[in-house]
C-alpha cells in the first residue's frame, strides 16, 4: 500500500469506489462502518445523481445523515465510464480532545427496568427486551440517563408491544486522543413510534456524548463504554 493508498484509507471521511454497475470495487476503513447505516444501492444512486454530466469531479454541499453518521457534502469524480468514486465530508457529532467523566458507576440493565416500570404504569403495553447479559456496569449521569430514555419510552406510549434490545456495537468505538470507548446500544421499537421529540431526544443524547439515531420505528442510543 503506497502513501496515498494509507491516506484513503485513514481518512476521516468514507469513500467509495464503484463500478459502472454500482458494485463497490474498494473503499477505506470508515466506508466499511457506514455501511452499517446505508446500503450500496443507495449510495450509489447518491453517487450517480450528483455525478457531472461529463467527467471530472463535483463537490455539492447538503446534509445528509444515515445513522450516527452526519455529512456536510459530498464529491462524486470519474475519468471513464467503468468506475466512479464517491467521498462524503464528515460532521463530527461531538468535539471533544478527553471524554466527560461524570456521573456514577451504574447497572444499565437496572437503569432500564426501572424506566420501563415507570412507563408501564396504566398501560396495557407490552414491553419485550433483548438483552446482550455480558455488558458491565458503567459511568453515566443517572438522572440524566433515566430522563433520556423515559422521553424514548413516551415515544412509544400508543403501541401494544415495545421491544428494547441492548447489544455491543462490534468494531464501532469513540477515539480521543489518549484512547478509544467501545460502543454499545440501546434500541427501542415498537410498530406506533413517534419522532414529536426527536429534538428534544437529540439535546439530551449529545449532553451525554450518546449518539442518537432515529428511524421509521425505531430510536437507537448509541453509548460509549466508559467505566474509569
């Protein structure tokens, strides 16, 4: 791998190589994560919308968001008609050179138990968890937690059923300069969600370095493992 070849690689914002089918020929390591997010068929047809009718390379500045992942602009460029590259121009969520630490050590499945205890209070609503058993106690505000996710719970009030799943986001991590915070999630999901709060969510997340990520019927909490 040449100098140029570890600069894409490395770089902060993913990119994608295409073929004139729209199968991806390569792309750099934080492509890899977005894909997570969004599937190749979409970002190829991102890509081949704001291609220049003719070759060469064009910028176009929006926002764009697929999950945790916010975007400020894109550049599509292509020389020939076989392959076709793609870049998107990363927003970082949070600015931060050393993580918040405050709060308490806590039990995050007790902290869930007890906000789906006060949520169930008159409702014959169904709440169903699907929890990964081997995440361990960690630091966060608890009042400000408890208060995140009642409001994601409120969301949900109207559905029979509500499904919260806790999991490790594999290979996903939160880098400082000193080290790096594993991530894990909480997922809420039920078939009568409703995104009224959403701002409202997204204020209280980012308070607390979460990371949230809202879609058709489901909020996810995207949290850094934080236990010193």
């Amino acid at each position: 791998m040449n100098f140029c070849e570890k600069w894409i690689e490395y770089d902060y914002n993913p990119y994608f190589l295409f073929d004139q089918n729209g199968k991806i020929l390569s792309l750099n390591n934080e492509a890899q994560h977005l894909l997570g997010y969004a599937d190749s068929a979409q970002l190829f047809k991102l890509t081949i919308t704001y291609a220049n009718a003719n070759t060469g390379f064009k910028t176009s500045f929006m926002d764009l968001e697929f999950g945790r992942f916010r975007f400020f602009a894109l550049m599509v460029g292509y020389d020939n008609e076989e392959e076709i590259g793609l870049r998107l121009f990363q927003l970082p969520v949070f600015h931060y050179s050393k993580p918040k630490i405050e709060g308490e050590i806590v039990n995050i499945y007790a902290l869930i138990d007890l906000c789906i205890s006060s949520s169930s209070i008159g409702k014959s609503t169904k709440f169903l968890l699907d929890l990964d058993p081997t995440i361990p106690n960690i630091r966060l505000r608890t009042d400000r937690f408890i208060k995140l996710l009642n409001r994601i719970y409120s969301m949900h009030a109207e559905a029979e059923t509500v499904t919260t799943k806790l999991y490790f986001r594999v290979g996903e991590y939160i880098k400082t300069e000193e080290k790096k915070f594993t991530l894990f999630s909480i997922e809420v999901t039920s078939e009568a969600a409703k995104n009224s709060k959403s701002s409202q969510i997204r204020l209280l997340a980012e308070e607390m370095n979460i990371f949230v990520d809202f879609k058709a019927e489901t909020t996810v909490l995207n949290i850094p493992l934080i236990q010193e």
